[in-house]
C-alpha cells in the first residue's frame, strides 16, 4: 500500500493573520477570508497582532492602518525587523484619500495596498497573488445550480449541476464530460435567471482523478452578455458578503492622517 | 442519516453563514482554540477581552460565544450575563473554559446557565464535542478529518482495484472511497495504513454511493467501525489528534 500524499494538509495548517482597530472591518475582513477558505487568526491591536505573530508564523499578514496602539505601518515595520516574519507578505488596508499612507506602504514593499472599504474581488486578488503560486483573478464560489448543456438539462437526480462558478468560468460534475476544447452553449439558473453563455472546455476529470476532484469538467466562457457578466458578478459578491458589511463611516481618517 | 455520511455540501453552505465568537485574554490559547475551531470547518471571530467581543457582536450575531472565565478585564461569567441581558444575543449559547480545579467557577458558570463548561487545556475531542451538542441539530460525537490513507478490503479485494481510499475518518468510522461500493450491511476486513503502521478493523457498511449520490461528491461507502483492538482505536484517537492540532499546542 502506497502512501498517498494529501494537498489539502497544507492548507488547513496555515493562516492569515488580520489586524484591524476597526471591529467591524476586522469581523468583515476575517469572515470574507475564511469564505475564500482560508484559516485566519485576528487581532485588533498590534499588541494583539505581535503576540500572536509570535507564536506561530501567518503566511500573510492583512493590516488596516488604523490600531489603537500603533499604526498598521509601524507593525508592519516591527514583522520585517523580526527574522521570524520578515518574510511574510502584508496587505495594507488604508482610507480612501490618504494617499500619503498608500505611498509609504507601497514604497516600504507591501504585498499591496487596497482602500477601505475593501472591495471583495480586490481582497481575493490581492490575497491569491500574495501567496498562492498559481494566483487566480477571479473570485469563485462553490454551489449547486442547475445548467443545460446544448439544451439538455442535467439530471440533478445523479448529481449534474455546476458546482464552481466565477464571472468567468464554471465546474460542471458530471460523469461524462465532453473532450477539451469543445464548444458548449449552456444554460444556468442563478438566482431565477436563466444566464446563457458559450463555453469552451478547459479540461475534464474522469472518476477518481486527482485527490478530492470530482469528475467533470471545467469550462470557460466565451461568449456573454456584459449584463449577464455582471448578473454573475453580482450573484457571487452577495453570497461571499452575505450577513456582513464594511464600516460605513470613514471617521478614522481624520485622526490617521494627522 | 448516520454520523459518517451526513452531508458535507449543506453543512458547508450553513456554516458559512455562522460564527463563533472565541475570546480569550492569552493569545497562545486563542490561537489555539481558534485554529482548532476552523479545523473543524467553523467560522469564526476572535477577541482577546469581554470589551472587544461585546463590541463584535452589533456587527453580526454569533452563534456560538467561547469564553475563557479569567479574561483581562471583564471576566467570562459577566460577559455571558451581559449577552444574556441582551435581546439580540439572549439565546446564543456559551461555553465557557475554567482553570482545571476552579470547582466554584465552574459551578457559578453553571449555575448561570453557560451551555457547557470545560477544564482548561481544552482537549480537541472535548471542544468538539460540546461545540456540536449546543450549535448542531443532529451533533455529531466524533472528530471527523478529511484525508486521504490507502486501505485494502481484505474480504473483498475487488473492491480497491482501482485506487480506493479512506477519504474521511473518524475514531468510530470512515468514507472508503470507492467505485465499487459493497451494499449497506456488508461486513468488511480492512487494512488501513495509518502513519507507518498498518491497522486491522472490521466494519459493517452503513451507506454506499455511487458517483454523484453521495454526500463527498465521490461514490464509495461509508462505514462504521463494528471490531477494532484497543490498541488499534488508540492509534486512530492519536492519528485524529495530531492532524486536527498540528502546529497548535494549548498552554
């Protein structure tokens, strides 16, 4: 029997750390990281922040400006002069308009810097290419809708439907996925709506092929309505957002820049 | 439907909708049950005082509030009084972690009303548990992790022709994944490498799937353990142990 290596050991073992002296960006950052699937660990002072840098290191730090007790620049000073998190990536998070921050940030070689509030897509892209080697663009989320293809809906019955869908592409399960590159018109149901898009086949999993894949295939849209582009768009910030929001003042911003 | 195969896919979808609020003044223990915790598939939010998590909860409910009782600050009895004081929070539970041998906290904390209370260092197995018993409808007993372990069916060799695997496993059973599913009520003889050890168990088949029915989006089968050696469940308990706390060590 051979040993069979497991990928997803690596994930569940590491985490983001998220500061933010802001409670309600830090419960709507962290939440919004956890629903991309990651494991985080939060904090809403530096202290805070440090102490549990220290004991175990995050593989990327997401740091609002403001702290109560120093500011988000000033930890991030403190994990680049210390060897143990030196190397980890740090995403800023500064007011919309303190552009002098944003400067500092980028200047002192952030991983980037994003505006509060912090737009969804923006914090998934800036996340994926901070840490992953394959970063992905868009946003995804994982579902169960029903879909045709060219005309013949699935059966749900054996578990057909998309699984994976993004504003640019879908995982449709099934246990007999066309060949790659052909060209499929499909039909999906999202949200009462009834999106119709070309597709074009990426790549296909038989049963049993790579570790926690299900059998099917992945598609790319190649043809869709803008409207229908942004519809998707739509759809999957508010299931990503669902229950949360940003803080809607920016009263921080006049304390920051001073 | 048996603790095994209840389904990951509905579970995953209500659960991100939920939190657990943890708060804890000692950042290693913190960490600790808060990694934990997402271990175990749950969201969650983290507050190092009492202050810190009663200002979390007007920006979203959480289902659940994880307490230590000494907390800088206000300690965890008040902060359950003051949640119960709240009509926005009156019906979330709390669990509240107690120094080991502070009988009259534990006692006050009960007394209460706190959901649950455990001694501190909290067990992986005993915070599940109690995590389960006050936020699931059908709470499940047993830590369950996602892996991936080659097994031989050694009564049924036929059934791992083509790369079975033990999928999820639990100290009282597991998911064979499989496309040869054997139909419920078989009894199988299993071979399951586990580290560099290899364990024998004999188990009843409970569920079986083929593609696209079953609860893991694979066909296979799950299976409830009816015959292991004490030695065996032990190596199985500590398997579960070290993957669900690796890296995290409570103070």
């Amino acid at each position: 029997m051979a040993e069979i290596t497991n990928d997803k050991k690596e994930i569940m073992n590491r985490f983001i750390m998220v500061a933010d002296g802001d409670t309600n960006d830090l419960v709507y950052t962290s939440i919004l990281l956890q629903r991309f699937e990651y494991h985080v660990c939060t904090a809403k002072t530096a202290a805070e922040a440090l102490a549990m840098t220290a004991i175990a290191p995050p593989v990327l730090v997401v740091t609002a400006q403001f702290l109560p007790d120093m500011s988000g620049y000033d930890l991030f000073l403190r994990l680049k002069l210390d060897p143990r998190t030196s190397e980890v990536p740090v995403i800023a998070i500064t007011h919309a308009g303190d552009l002098l921050t944003a400067q500092r940030f980028r200047e002192a070689g952030v991983a980037s810097c994003l505006d509060k509030p912090v737009q969804v897509e923006a914090l998934y892209t800036a996340v994926q290419a901070a840490i992953e080697s394959k970063p992905r663009k868009n946003l995804r989320i994982t579902t169960v809708l029903p879909v045709t293809v060219n005309g013949v809906l699935l059966s749900r019955d054996a578990g057909e439907c998309a699984t994976v869908l993004s504003e640019h592409g879908i995982y449709i399960r099934t246990l007999k996925p066309a060949l790659v590159n052909t060209r499929l018109q499909l039909t999906i149901l999202v949200k009462n709506k009834l999106v119709s898009v070309e597709a074009v086949v990426l790549n296909t999993y038989g049963q049993g092929q790579g570790l926690f894949k299900e059998p099917g295939m992945g598609l790319k849209f190649v043809h869709i309505d803008p409207e229908d582009r942004e519809f998707i768009r739509q759809y999957i910030r508010e299931e990503i957002t669902r229950g949360v929001a940003p803080s809607a003042s920016d009263r921080q911003v006049l304390p920051d820049s001073k | 439907m048996d603790e095994t195969t209840r389904s990951t896919a509905s579970v995953g979808y209500d659960r991100n909708s939920r939190f657990m609020l943890v708060v804890e003044s000692d950042a290693n223990n913190l960490f600790y049950t808060s990694m934990l915790l997402q271990r175990f598939d749950f969201r969650i939010c983290m507050a190092a005082t009492a202050e810190e998590a009663l200002a979390m909860v007007p920006v979203a409910v959480p289902s659940l509030v994880i307490t230590a009782l000494d907390l800088k600050g206000m300690n965890g009895l008040e902060l359950m009084q003051k949640l119960a004081g709240n009509p926005a929070t009156a019906s979330v539970p709390v669990i509240i972690l107690i120094k080991q041998g502070d009988l009259v906290g534990d006692k006050r904390c009960r007394d209460a009303g706190a959901a649950e209370c455990l001694d501190k260092p909290v067990q992986a197995e005993q915070i599940f548990r109690a995590v389960e018993a006050a936020v699931e409808t059908t709470p499940r007993s047993s830590i369950r992790i996602r892996t991936r372990l080659p097994v031989t069916v050694t009564n049924m060799p036929f059934i791992d022709a083509e790369g079975a695997s033990v999928s999820v496993l639990s100290e009282h059973g597991m998911f064979l994944r499989t496309q040869r599913p054997a139909p419920p009520d078989t009894r199988l003889s299993l071979q399951i490498g586990l580290n560099d050890r290899i364990i024998s168990i004999e188990a009843v088949v409970r569920s079986s799937y083929r593609i696209g029915e079953g609860p893991y989006s694979e066909p296979g089968m799950g299976l409830q353990f009816v015959r292991t050696s004490p030695q065996d469940q032990e190596l199985i308990r500590q398997f579960i142990r070290n993957e669900v706390t690796r890296g995290i060590t409570p103070m």
